[in-house]
C-alpha cells in the first residue's frame, strides 16, 4: 500500500475512527465503515463521531459508509477495529468481499469468550486466504485522534508483514514497531482489560501507590507465565503491547475496565454498575477466557482467580487481597522462565 | 536473625525511618542509627522524624542514636540506608566496627558518580569480610511506613542470602521476594531516577498518557540493553525493581525526580529547580552515570542521551522527544536481546 491508495477501517467506534484519522494523516484514501446507517450518516455529514470520539473533526479524506461492499472494494489494507466480541461475524461478512492480496489488520483487542482464541485466529479462520496481522499497543483513541505522540507495535509471525504494516502507519506522531510474537502481543492486549479491574480496585480501597505498582508487576509476572506457555516469548510482555498497555489501562484515567474496579472496591454490585453504561467493560468477559486458559495450560495465576472470584463468585476484595498477600514466599522469577531463558 | 534479636539501620531518611518500623513491626530490636545529633535527639524524644517522615509515629521498640558504634554492636543486620553519595563513607565508617558474620542489606539506590559502580559493590569494597545483599523495589517510605500493602526484592547472587533477608522482612503488609540477580535489581533501582525526569518532562508539556506508557515502555528497553551488557537478566527488569520502580517513580505523585522533569518541562532552568529544594534530585546525578555506562558499554540509549542532554547540555526537551520520535524504524525486542534468549 502506498500513500493515495484506498484504505479500509472498519468499525467506527473510537480507535477505528483514530486509526481512520492516522491514515488520513499519512495519505491514503480512506473509508470507515460503520455498521449501523445512522452513524455513518451522521459522521459523513458533521465530520465528528459524537459518541465514541467527540471533540475530534473528521478529516475530509475519509469518506464513511455503511455498506461492506463499498467500503472493502479495491482496498489494499483493511484494518479490523469492531468490538472483539463482533470481530467473527464482520470477518464473515467480509469473506467474500475482500481483494485478493489485501493485508488484512487486527487492531482488536480480546479472546473470543467461547474458543478462548485471540482476533487474529478468529480472523484467520473466517477469512482463510487473507495475511492477517495485529496492531497494538497503549493507545488512547482520543489522544491517537488529536495527534498526541504515541507509540504501538505492529506483529505477524512473518517480518515482512509486520514491516508492511509499520510502514503503512508510522508518522512522527504515531510511531511503530515490530515484533514477531504475535502470541505475545494479543496476550497483553486482552489481558490487561483483567488487570485494570483489580487496579481499579486497589484504587476504589486507597491502597497506595505501592500496592498498585505491585499489583502490575506481578501481574505481568503471571502473563508472562501464561504467555510461555501458549508459544509467546517472554520479553514481548516487558514491551508496547504488554507493560506498556497494562500500565497505561491500570494508571489512565479514561478507562472503562479501571472505572469498573473502582466502583467493586467501594463496595458496589457488578450487576449495578455495569447497568450504569452503555459502553462494554471488555475485562469482565475476558476474566473468564483467562481463567479459563489458565486452568487449560496448568499455569499458577493467582491475580487472575481472584479477580474472576470477585467478578463472578461475589468474593470480597479484601479478602481476595490479603490472600494474594500472605501465599508462601517466592523467587521473583519462576524456575520455569529461567530454564525457558536457558533453553531459548 | 530472630524476632528479639538486635538488627540495625543506618540512616534516619524516610527510607531508614521506614525500614526501622518494619522490622519492629515484626518483633526484632532496631536501632536506628542518625548521623546528626539533634535529628537522633528529636526522634527519640518526639517519635517522628519531622524532616523525612512526618505524621508517622515511630514504634518504642526502635532506639536511635547518633553513636555508629552503639549502634551496630552485636547486631546480626545492618540495613544501609544513607542516600548513595554518603555510602561510600558510612560504610568505611563500619569496618572495624561491624560484627562477624551480620548481614549487610543495602536499601540505597543509586550508582557511585566517579566509579560508576552499584551500591552493593561500593560496600563490599569498603566491608569486604560481610556477606551485603540488596533490598529494592517499588516502595514509598511514607507508605511502607504506615502499613500500606507493598512488595520489594530481596537479592544476592547467593539464593540462601537472599531468602534470609526475605525471612527478616517479610509479613504481610511487606511482601518480599527473591532475585538472585543483584546487577539487574541494582541497575533497575538507579536508573527509574533518570526516566522519572523524562517522564516529569512529557508530564510538563501535556504529552498525554499515549506517551507516557511509550516512554516508560521504550525507557524498560533501553535499560535491559544496558543490563544485558552488564551481565544482567533481561526479565529481571520485568519486575519490582525494574518496571514496578519504574512506574512508580514515572507515575507517583512523591517523586523529587518526576517533579523536577515537569519543572525542566514548564521551560524552568536546571539550577533555578534544584536552588528551591534542599532535597537530593538523584536522578540528575544518575543520568551522568548512566550516560558513561551507555558509552561505556558501547549501548544504544537514546532516552538516556536525551535526558542527559536536557540536563547538562541546554537541549531543548521539545526537539529531544522529536528526535526520539522519528528515530529509524525499528524491531520492539533488538536483535541482540534476541540472541542473548537464544544464548541463554
């Protein structure tokens, strides 16, 4: 793909609209599709996404559409930014619709709750003859939006790809790397909506700041033990997609995920607080997908099972804390990463 | 050592006072050793230390005295805890006096100026019959001090040292865990002082939380880098004394070094910040260190270089993050990393 060349988003909820705006930026043609006409209508006409990124003009060079079709039609690149639990059926859609050859981007971050996969198998599968590669990293639409300087990483298994990708985004504002765990990267991004609700916990119970740098480090301790286990290497998690996400998603003030914890450790109901928005609290839902692969790959994740506990067991968080707290005395890093780092 | 028994911290910081309470907390005697007269004089009479730790009662259980022989006579062991420019001297001051067998902790962070060198190697220098070991993490003394939940490292190439010093602190408001690799937990510890005036920098100019997690994220790269060369392990850095240290002091209300970044990023002169602060900024001091260790070890840091170029050079810290941003594209995890992994 090269600057003026037609370009794809689809989904036009705040980062598909950010991305749209980077693409923008860098040159291309491009089209957002939104799902719903209304939507569509209303961003093609006020050039301004009033529900999931208001504040922001919308560059003329984009042009919005509701129909698939349209908008996939001889596109070079077409980035995939709809919610990751409607990442399988837009990927459907698209099957039939997509160029041959087109690079096909994940910019979703999730585990199909059913499959326990990650969006770009999901992807993968419904759209079996597309290259299919992730972009991640810690990354505010809004900011991304209103050209603040942030940096992300753009994965696939294959080096070449990934460069495609990084040359297709990168601009002085908005500045990409690349990384060949693909594993690694996904994990970081869907994991960390977990962790923001136990930070946003130790936040709503006025732990301290100790506690919370504590509390993100260990665990991304547990994500790398994880990560190992599934085929990812370890440093990936020490990177943009990994520490730099979590820390970003426990210590942000915009986020859905943390806001959620805060309103557990102050003694709300789930139930009760996630009536209060429209918005998905993605964490919730892949608190169980994480559980879940924990218990799939034997990996000791305590942070995780206590957040899954309180979410879905109704466990106190106090209690859940203090038992995180008092488990037996440990070496930082587990014989099982340091044999990993030993066999390579 | 056993609860009862004699242990002692040499220096009457925040960090010292903090410890102190600690280790009465979990039943040893604690001297607590000042060097000024009056600042031994008034915690003993008032039970506060006004300058370092004010608001937090000091437990009867800890005696404080100004007299280093009184202070560390048939004490089984001796936490440093004198700011890194004075442990030099404190140390030598030790020699003679220091029992057979105690264990030396060192809880200071920083790296010798004129030598380069790591706390624990500047003590063993100047003790060099005591088994020192290390204590590092991400850990405000005014929380430590008044009970907030917090963990640290305990280190020492010898993993038995290391579990008994875990043994001496731990309970269950201080979680302590083990690292054998003392050079990482030592590097992690000094250098966060330099990114946490980066990360004061990108605050002061209203980068956005985008940047932040990227800065905080790219600074982890450069430090493993650095460790890597210096016989450290990369996934040491993943953890409490690396990226939790890190995120702590780059997010962290309290932090002097964050602090004087945000000074350096509101246009305000170098010596104009620090002439307002009787304070040490350690990270100012830091980043010539860790500049000469980069040069010095032939590794590429580029946030480093930038920061010591604000500092010490005039540069302007806009055109410092510009240049950062539109560096080569580049790998997230370099080719040597890689081949360390690979290497084991």
């Amino acid at each position: 793909v090269r600057p003026g060349e037609k370009v794809s988003v689809l989904g036009a909820g705040g980062w598909g609209t950010a991305l749209s705006i980077v693409l923008a930026r860098r040159g291309y043609r491009v089209m957002l599709w939104a799902r719903r006409g209304e939507l569509a209508e209303s961003i093609s006409v006020t050039r301004e996404n009033p529900i999931y990124l208001p504040g922001v003009r919308i560059p003329e060079g984009i042009q919005v559409s509701c129909d698939l079709e349209d908008a996939i039609r001889d596109s070079g690149l077409v980035v995939m930014a709809a919610p990751s639990h409607g990442i399988r059926e837009v990927a459907r859609m698209c099957r039939g619709l997509i160029p041959r050859g087109a690079l096909v981007v994940s910019a979703s971050k999730g585990l199909e709750v059913d499959t326990l996969k990650r969006m770009s198998q999901v992807i993968g599968e419904e759209m079996p003859s597309c290259m299919v590669t992730v972009l991640s990293g810690p990354n505010f639409a809004r900011e991304v939006a209103r050209g603040k300087p942030t940096a992300s990483v753009s994965s696939s298994p294959k080096a070449p790809l990934a460069a495609l990708v990084q040359d297709a985004f990168m601009d002085p504002m908005f500045r990409v790397y690349t990384n060949t765990d693909v594993i690694g990267v996904e994990l970081g991004g869907a994991l960390k909506n977990v962790y923001a609700i136990g930070a946003g916990i130790i936040d709503g119970k006025d732990m301290g700041l100790n506690a919370q740098a504590a509390f993100i480090t260990r665990s991304l301790a547990e994500m790398i033990r994880l990560g190992v286990a599934m085929g990812a290497r370890p440093l990936t998690f020490s990177g943009l997609s990994g520490m730099g996400d979590l820390v970003l998603t426990c210590f942000g003030q915009y986020s859905r995920n943390r806001w959620c914890g805060m309103e557990l450790g102050r003694g709300r109901a789930l139930e009760d607080i996630l009536s209060q928005t429209r918005m998905v609290v993605e964490g919730v839902r892949t608190a169980q997908v994480a559980h879940n692969l924990a218990l799939l790959h034997n990996v000791e994740m305590p942070i995780i099972h206590q957040i899954h506990a309180v979410l879905h067991r109704g466990r106190d968080p106090e209690g859940a804390l203090m038992d995180l707290m008092t488990r037996d005395k440990k070496a930082e890093v587990d014989a099982g990463i340091d044999s990993w780092e030993a066999l390579g």
